[in-house]
C-alpha cells in the first residue's frame, strides 16, 4: 500500500486563524505571467508572489482582487475576467493561510509597481527561477501545466 498520502509531514494544526488572501496570475499576450518581489520591511522580504492581497470583512475574494490589484499595480479588471483555476492552503508558524488564485488576461492600465515592489514578468516554465512563499510554490506547477 503505498504511503503518501498518510504520511503527517505538514499537517495543519488545529488553532490557528485563517487567513485569506487572493493572488492573480496576470498573463500577458505573450503567454508571460506577472510576479512581484515583496520589498524590503515587509515579511518575507526579497521573495516573488503573485499580486494580490488580504481580503477584508465583508469583502468578496473577487472584489479583494480587483481592489488589490488597482492598489498595488494601477490596473483595473472586472469579475468577469477573472478565472479561478487553484488556491493555497499553507500552515505558516502563526496562522494558516488560504489564497484563491484566479488568472486574468484582460485589464486597463499600464501596470505599474506603486508600493515599492519590483516587478518581473515571467515564461511560466521559469517561474520556479525565482524564490517565492512556500504557499505559492505549488501554483507554479499548476500555472506551468495551465499555460
């Protein structure tokens, strides 16, 4: 019987607060895909991520996305271009977080880094190039088998 899925190698722990965030896989006509590289005093500093962000009280996951990402990049989408196509569910030391990702394609506006962040746009077969939250990594699969 083979073992893989039993084995308890990072289960979740029961207690910590859940923490929901979104993430977009923006793909340009070129087949590339955005990534940003969270900026110094932040946590995680100097690692690549999908844009995106926590979604607030209230707020739709869609909703988050599409403020989130006018926020941080300076474009503007809408629901209907949005795709949800994965999420993360990842137990980090002080919560566990769960993040939806959806790709979109089509936006208005010149994206933009507005919050400090550098900004890479990537071939899927070279995002596992760059360093990322371990609760992104397996998105990158994924996003390389999709695209």
């Amino acid at each position: 019987m083979p073992s893989g899925c039993w084995e308890a190698a990072g289960e979740a722990t029961p207690g910590k607060p859940v923490l929901l965030v979104v993430a977009a896989a923006l793909v340009d006509p070129d087949g590339r895909v955005l990534i940003a590289k969270r900026p110094p005093g932040k946590a995680m500093a100097g690692l690549w991520e999908f844009p995106g962000g926590k979604v607030q009280a209230g707020e739709t996951p869609e909703a988050a996305l599409i403020r989130e990402l006018r926020e941080e990049i300076g474009i503007d989408t809408k629901q209907s271009c949005l795709s949800p196509v994965a999420f993360a569910s990842h137990a980090y030391d002080d919560f566990h977080l769960l993040m939806p990702l959806y790709v979109c394609r089509v936006w208005r506006g010149i994206v933009q880094a507005r919050e400090g962040q550098e900004l890479a746009w990537v071939r899927p077969v070279r995002l596992g190039d760059y360093p990322m939250p371990p609760a992104d990594l397996p998105l990158v699969a994924m996003l390389r088998d999709l695209l």
